[in-house]
C-alpha cells in the first residue's frame, strides 16, 4: 500500500511491501512528482511491478538459483538433470558469485567466470554444462521480470576437448573374464555377462525386474534405472539417464538362455527363504536374497575378477564399451549401436566410436591389401 506526503513544492511516495524471497518487509519511496494525481500514478505502476516482481532489485543470484531449482526444476525434470543443475550450482556458480545481486550479473563478469572455470583445467564440455545451467536459470529471470536481459547470452566457452580413448575388454579377454566372474560369483557372473550382451548401463540392469523380460520373443524393456544412493525405497527406482535411454532391445538366444535358468534359480532362493526373500522388488539381477545389488559390492567384485583374469583396471562402464565394440566387430551400423545403447543422437555415438570404427576399416582394407598382394604374386609364379 502506497502513502504520499508533500515535500516543498513536489509530491513523493513511499510503498511498503513483502519480498517473496526474504519473506522480509521492505520499502521503495520516489519523489519529484509535480502533482499527487502523478505520484499515484506513477506508485500505482510501482505497486504493480512489484506485484509481477520486476522491481526486485535486490534479491541474490544464490537465493533466485535455490528458488529457480525448488520451484521450476524439481519435478519438472528428472532426477538426473535436477542433480546435476543442484550441483553446478553449488560446486561452481555460488562458490564464484557468491552474494552478488541477480542484477547485478554482467555479461563480462560472466564471460570471466567461464575463463576461469577453463583456467583450473575443466573440459571445455564441462564449462558448456555449467553454462547450461546458469543460462536456463538467467533466461527464467527474464521470463519472471526479475532482469532485463540475460548476461549469458554471447557467451564464449573455452576449455580443452578432452577425448579419452574409451576403455572395453577385448573380445578375446571376454571368455576368461566370464570364467572368472562365475567362479567369483554366479550372482555377479549373470548380471556382467548381461552387460556385455546388452549394453545397459549398471543402473538399468540393477533395475530390471522379470516383466520387463519378455524370453519368448527375447526382448527386455529397459525404463528405469536403479539409484544406488537412494535415501528411501520409495526413491529406490528413477527414471532413465536420458528420455532416449528407454528403449526395447533384443538378446540373443544364449542370453535368453542363460535368463530362463536363472529364473528357475531365483525361484529356488524363494521357496527356501520364504518370508526372507525381498518379493515386492521382483528384481532379475540381484542378490541371493533378493534385495538389489550393492554399488560397492559390484565395483569390488569387477576390480578382483579382472585382476584373477590378468586384466588391467576397467570401470564397470567399460562393459558397455565392450558391447559397443563388439557391435561394430560383427559389423553393426553406427546408428544401429546408437539406438541399442539409447544415445540422443548419432553425434554422441560417433564421437565416442567413430575410431573404433574407423580403426577397423582400416584393418579391413589392410586385410583386403595382403590378400590382393597374395593373388598378384600367386599370378606372376604362373
């Protein structure tokens, strides 16, 4: 509510009101006005900015980032997208800006902040991600009148292009590294081998369960990934890394196999521990007891079947490389591994395989060449 008062020769008002963000009461007061009839208008205009919030002028980029996350991220995205906008937030954007006003964000300030994130050594598709963030945040203050522009329009991302070369088991490694996975460990014997002949990433195998397996036309239906830092068990079950990582893929029939026997073993746990047996989770590849596979307990074993196997250090990640590779050895099509994987886009896959799959053209026409070389010879001896 605006109050006026005259001051010599000019009118001014002064409107109270409650920041939406502080819950804090505050006041914006302006004078000079000729006439009261112009101080109330010119209050009523005031009134009805603060009313949208534009006129919030001094509200902090930290505490509109926590509003922007709470109430237009949350929900609205998956979880995985949510952490990582929480996390560059907090790891990068605050760190950095600290209690700076909203308004007061600049476009070269900005640009400088990026300098210096490509400064301390990160990627340059790691400062993009951060980017990202920070500009989807900027583009709702706009949309919400709390800004004019957005400072991160124009933006230059700097960084070094780090490709590393992808890790995999080499298809002659795989038989002793299955040998050793099930003398390790039937239970983790089944769920790497599914891996392999999948492609899933450890979240979406952990999080099978029995009707996303179809034996008779052998198909799984990957749509959920598991969360293994899950605080509850109502969180327990996520969606997706990405929208395209739901997907229907088909397994062999040695795979599909290998799934209907360990059905009949799971069946077995059951009936012998009863009540014991985690049944609501239905799950495929889990422990003996039913209850899902812990996060540790795969790392470990991966680590010490590797090493029983004589193979150097892998992440359980490389399974999923190891997958890819063997769908261009038996010479798979680019875009048949990319929607077998469940990448967005061809782009991804052939960045991350296109000299994999160069390479093996290579060996190919190599192979081409020394078998051309030996028809020639053969030719001249005639």
């Amino acid at each position: 509510m605006a109050s006026f008062r005259k001051k010599g020769s000019t009118w001014f008002y002064r409107i109270r009101y409650k920041d939406p963000f502080t819950q804090e009461y505050r006041e914006k007061a302006k004078g000079g006005f000729k006439t009261k009839k112009e101080a109330q208008l010119a209050a009523a205009e005031d009134e009805k900015k603060l009313l949208e919030g534009y006129e919030q002028t001094d509200i902090s980029l930290k505490n509109f980032l926590y509003t922007w996350l709470s109430e237009y991220k949350k929900g609205s995205v998956r979880k995985n997208t949510f952490n990582l906008h929480k996390r560059n937030v907090e790891k990068h954007i605050v760190p950095y800006f600290r209690n700076i006003l909203l308004k007061d964000v600049k476009p070269i300030m900005y640009q400088t902040f990026l300098n210096e994130l490509a400064s301390k050594g990160y990627s340059k598709r790691t400062v993009e991600i951060v980017h990202g963030t920070m500009h989807s945040a900027l583009e709702k203050a706009v949309t919400l009148n709390k800004i004019e522009k957005n400072p991160c329009v124009g933006a230059t991302i700097k960084g070094q292009s780090k490709k590393k070369d992808i890790q995999f088991i080499e298809s002659k490694d795989i038989p002793a590294f299955l040998q050793e996975a099930y003398k390790y460990g039937y239970i983790y014997w089944i769920f790497f081998k599914v891996l392999i002949e999948t492609g899933m990433r450890k979240g979406e195998a952990a999080a099978l369960q029995w009707t996303d397996i179809n034996l008779k036309e052998r198909t799984i239906n990957i749509n959920k990934s598991l969360d293994f830092q899950a605080k509850s068990e109502d969180e327990l079950f996520g969606d997706t890394k990405t929208y395209n990582s739901k997907r229907i893929i088909t397994i062999s029939q040695s795979l599909a196999n290998d799934l209907h026997f360990h059905k009949k073993y799971q069946n077995q746990n059951k009936l012998a521990l009863n009540e014991l047996y985690r049944h609501d989770l239905n799950l495929v590849l889990c422990r003996n007891d039913g209850n899902y596979m812990p996060k540790s307990s795969l790392f470990n074993a991966f680590e010490r079947i590797l090493k029983r196997a004589g193979l150097p250090k892998l992440p359980i990640h490389s399974l999923r490389h190891t997958h890819a590779v063997l769908l261009l050895e038996s010479g798979a099509s680019l875009k048949y591994v990319q929607e077998r994987l469940g990448h967005g886009s061809m782009q991804i896959t052939a960045d991350v395989y296109s000299h994999i799959s160069k390479k093996m053209e290579q060996d190919s026409l190599q192979k081409f060449e020394n078998h051309m070389e030996s028809l020639y010879e053969n030719l001249a001896k005639e």
